[in-house]
C-alpha cells in the first residue's frame, strides 16, 4: 500500500471517528498534520470528490439515519449535522436524496443512507512528474482579482470566472505590458465563500514594471521554496497534471505543502489552445521533518 493510499484511509478514519462538530476541513488538516490546500487536493485527487462535499454527504447520511430511527424535529437534526438552519438542511438534503427530510421520514427509506467511500489500491498515474525544487525570491504581485470554485468543488466555475478574469487583465494591459515577459496567477483561500471557494489574482510582478489597472489588488509573496510543477499541453487537461502531483508525487515525496496558495506562472510559451503549450504551477513546501 503506498503512502497516498495510507493517507487517504487517514483521513477517512478521522471523518468516521470524530465528533460530527469537528468534521470540517481545517480539523480534518490539523488531524492528519496537511495544509487545507493539500489534504482538499489529495482526497480530490484520489476519489473525484472534494473533501468538502464528502463531509457534506456524510453528515446528510447521518441525518437520514436520525429521521428514520428517532423523533427528533427536523430542526434539531439540521443543528445537529452541521447545517446553520433548517432551510439549508432541507435543501441539501432534497438535492441529495431527491425528497425532502419530511417526506423520507415518512417512507423510512432507511437502505437508501448506506454511505461508502471508494478508497483506490494504489493508484497510479502515468504522467511523467518532472518536479523540481526551487528557492524563489519575494515577489509583490498587482492585478485583478476574483473569486471561484475550482476543479471538483460544488458549482465548479473556474473554466468560466478565469478565462474572462484574463481576458479583463489582458485588455487593461495590452498597451502598457511590451516589457513584461511573466505573468502569475495567484490561487489563495477565499475571504468570502458566498462569492467562491477561492480567490485568483491575474497579476504581474511589480518589480518587472508599471501597469496601470482600474482596479488593481496588491498581494505580497514571501521568498521561500517551491515545487516547480510544469504543465504541457492544452489547459484544460491541467487537472491530470494536478491529480498526479497531489495524489501521487506529493504524498511520496519528503515534502508537504507549506501554506494554502498556489502560484501559475505564464511566460512566451503558454497558449491555451495548443498541445505545445507551456507553463508551471508554484507550490510552497517544506520538508515533512521541518
């Protein structure tokens, strides 16, 4: 069994043992001793779902199982699996099971919570993972930011949001940006998760020159050392190439991830609609004994 799949177990262990107050993803992190970037990615990587919407199908079991086997208001159940009222309750649980918490109750439809997570035997992907590890000096990126849902999370908009966010940027920077050879896509947490899970800043590095934008974000990047992770091909096939780092290279490597962003880097050899095309994703860690 490798070291991903132990990993994996790991982290079902824990959702299958703690209390249903502690099933989030930052204690599901903190238990297993990853970032909440790389143990949301790894489980992704490995089962096709998020961890998010795991515990979210996980807890709506528990509460079918409370509607069946006891009296208690649905309310009550709602608070009691997690879910801030009644209403958002309902509505994850009707979009689950097809019916609502009401109406199941009363079929007592009980075989239809049987809830098990297909753990792979040591999957493996064949992409090659040419990784290398890289000190990179502190950067000040300026751009344009918005928010999203990435690859596997619920309402995944990322093909959406990010290629009109680039367009934005690019038309804003066309006439001003002739020196500028790179630029960077910054992949952080969210500040507000009704807009989207996580936040992309389209940017420049300040230090390569001066673009006027209407409405720009500064973010600091601290110099520290990453996994230099390079995509070849279309764009749109870069979820394989993420899948094998995190489900893969990651967990085997010494390394674990250090923080909760990611960092794409596009210079002259990236173009979205070609199968030469270029570029890298930046992933801060450090050694697993740090």
């Amino acid at each position: 069994m490798n070291k991903a799949t132990i990993l994996l177990k790991d982290i079902v262990h824990q959702i299958d043992t703690r209390p249903i107050e502690d099933l989030t993803v930052h204690t599901i992190a903190e238990c297993v001793g990853l970032s909440r970037w790389q143990v949301q990615r790894t489980f992704l990587a490995l089962t096709g779902l998020s961890l998010s919407e795991h515990l979210r199908q996980f807890k709506l079991s528990i509460g079918a199982k409370q509607l069946v086997n006891t009296q208690q208001g649905i309310l009550d159940i709602a608070l009691d699996t997690g879910f801030g009222s009644q209403e958002a309750f309902a509505r994850a649980f009707k979009s689950h099971f097809g019916l609502t918490p009401g109406q199941y109750r009363k079929r007592g439809l009980l075989d239809d919570v049987s809830f098990q997570l297909f753990i792979p035997q040591d999957k493996q992907w064949s992409k090659a993972m040419n990784i290398k590890i890289e000190t990179k000096p502190a950067m000040n990126l300026v751009g344009l930011c918005d928010y999203f849902n990435g690859h596997g999370m619920e309402n995944a908009n990322n093909f959406e949001i990010l290629p009109a966010l680039w367009a934005r940027f690019n038309t804003e920077t066309q006439a001003q940006a002739h020196n500028i050879g790179t630029f960077y896509g910054l992949i952080y947490e969210s500040d507000d998760p009704a807009c989207g899970q996580l936040r992309y800043l389209a940017s420049y590095n300040e230090n390569d020159g001066d673009i006027k934008l209407s409405a720009p974000v500064r973010e600091p990047v601290a110099g520290q050392q990453f996994a230099v992770l390079p995509h070849h091909g279309l764009l749109q096939n870069i979820g394989e190439t993420l899948d094998a780092f995190y489900g893969q290279w990651l967990p085997e490597s010494d390394y674990r991830m250090d923080g909760n962003v990611n960092i794409e880097v596009y210079d002259e050899r990236f173009n979205p609609m070609s199968e030469d095309s270029y570029f890298e994703t930046w992933v801060p860690v450090v050694l697993k004994t740090q």
